[in-house]
C-alpha cells in the first residue's frame, strides 16, 4: 500500500487522501489491501470499495448503480462509469455526498 501512496502523482494526491480519509473516517476497522492494483477498502459487513487513479483524478469503485444515479442527480458534472464515481481534482462536491454512497456500499 505504501508504495501505491508514494507513486501518486502530487496533483491527484489531495483528492486520494480525501476520498480515502471519508472511507476510513467511516470505517476505521476497513481491511486495506491492493487488489486489482488499486488499494481495496472492506468493510466487516464484506463489503467494499476501491479507489483508483485515472489521468484527470480518483474514481471511487464498487458502487451500486442506484447509488450512482442518486449522486448524479446532485452531481450531473462528475463522470460516472459502470459501478464508479470519477472525480476530477477539480470537481466540488461536498463530504456528505460521499459519505451517503459509502453509507449505503459499506453497510
């Protein structure tokens, strides 16, 4: 995991820490580990989340496709994909929005 965080470009950086800093502040007892390449954040319910790099930013994996139509009615500017959220470094969106998707992917 170590070596993941070091290789993360600086531009990319506050925004991994951000998303990763939502995702432990709800989770303190997730088990992190890289899967996939990407660092894999599960839940003691066995659920999970990833968070990958992409070239403008972070995308946040392993979201219910629900979920992800719920945030892009608040959020119709962040790109979404099949199962994930991707953030741009320069796109606003607030705490509690991600803390919703996670709330509902983690529990």
């Amino acid at each position: 995991m170590t070596r993941f965080i070091k290789a993360i470009p600086p531009s990319q950086r506050p925004l991994f820490d951000r998303l990763q800093g939502l995702i432990l502040g709800m989770c303190p007892d997730a088990e992190v580990r890289i899967s996939y390449g990407v660092p894999r954040y599960r839940a003691p319910s066995g659920r999970y989340v990833f968070l990958g790099l992409w070239k403008q930013g972070v995308s946040l994996h392993a979201v219910d496709f629900e979920v992800i139509a719920a945030f892009k009615e608040r959020y119709p500017h962040i790109k979404t994909g099949k199962g994930s959220l991707n953030f741009k470094t320069t796109d606003e969106f607030t705490d509690a929005a991600v803390k919703k998707v996670l709330k509902n992917v983690l529990s």
